[in-house]
C-alpha cells in the first residue's frame, strides 16, 4: 500500500519512532473506548513494522547514494 522504504527511514530509531508511535497511539485509543481508532492505529504500527523489517536498506542507500 506505502512504500515505506525511503532514505528517510534508513536510521533505525526514525524506523523504531514510527512504529513505537502508533502502537502507542493505538494502545491509548483503545484504552479510552475508541476501539474502532485503536485497531486502526494498531494496524498501521504492525504494518509499518512488517514492511520495515523485509525492506532491503542496503538497497535503499545504494540508491540515495547514486542519485547524489
């Protein structure tokens, strides 16, 4: 759906920020009845967590570093 593997993302914590945010942000929906959010949320953390880890960063570098 995102193509989430950009050179922004190369450094592991801006990686970790995205994913511990919607978790988080998910958890916090959830907890004040807004269960419909909080899946949502949840969802887009688990996602983001997938698509980080199977993305080949080495690639991505490779290509910042050529379009440079």
């Amino acid at each position: 759906m995102f193509n989430l593997a950009v050179p922004f993302f190369i450094p592991v914590w801006r990686r970790l920020c995205v994913v511990v945010v919607a978790v988080i942000w998910g958890l916090f929906e959830v907890s004040t009845g807004a269960v419909f959010w909080g899946v949502i949320f949840l969802g887009m953390g688990f996602i983001a967590a997938w698509k980080f880890s199977t993305a080949d960063w080495e690639a991505v570098a490779q290509e910042e570093d050529d379009l440079q």
